[in-house]
C-alpha cells in the first residue's frame, strides 16, 4: 500500500517527494520606493508536492501518467500533510510530467527513468 494516493488509487513509491508551501500574495504587494518597507498582503497560501521516480517498467510509467494526467489535469490527492501533522486528501492540478530518458536495451524490456511530475494544490 502506497503512502499516496490519486483518486483514491495507490500511487507508486517515489523516490523523492518535495513538499512546499507558497504564500500567493496581492498585487498591493511589494517593497515601498520611499523607505524600502515591505508591505505583504497574503491572500491564500497553497501546498505544491513535487514526485520523482526512478527506474521503471513501461507499464510502471504508464500507471503514473494515467494517475497523473488521463483524466484531465485536477485530481484528489491523498498526502502526510507537513502542515496539519496528519494524513490529507485535497485537490491539486498537476502540471507537467517529464522523463529524464529512456532506457532500451532491448524492445522486451524498455525502462522510463526519472518520471517527475508536481502536484500544486488549488
């Protein structure tokens, strides 16, 4: 059973997760050209999860890309939250998906390697 979960589905493992938290800020915002005091006006604060994977099967790959981006791009991820201390499911968008390369020793046995995708909450 995997840690996190899209749509209820079991991601597979990654090798990294990076988890980030945003402060979106108004476009009253910004440094004063008087005293140079900045002036932040928060007006929401989002998680961004970031997932990489090594090595994997062509299937492997594919069960990524189908939880990441087959049904459009929101989905409902299910995370250890860093912020609230527990387990969460919220709804992110995810945004592009990359491969650092492929790996074809032989057309039997073709591996994706370094599959990334990010998870940025809405």
């Amino acid at each position: 059973m995997s840690v996190f979960k899209v749509n209820g589905a079991d991601l597979p493992p990654p090798v990294s997760a990076v988890w980030s938290f945003a402060d979106l800020s108004s476009e009253e915002s910004g440094r004063s050209t008087r005293d140079g005091a900045m002036q932040k006006d928060i007006i929401a604060q989002k998680r961004t999860i970031t997932f990489t994977w090594g090595m994997l099967t062509l299937q492997e790959a594919c069960t990524v890309m189908q939880l990441c981006k087959n049904r459009g791009a929101a989905v409902w991820l299910t995370f250890p939250d860093i912020l609230s201390g527990k387990m969460q499911t919220m709804r992110f968008y995810t945004g592009d998906v990359s491969s650092a390369n492929y790996v074809i020793p032989n057309a039997d046995n073709i591996r994706i390697n370094g599959i990334s995708c990010s998870f940025i909450e809405m």
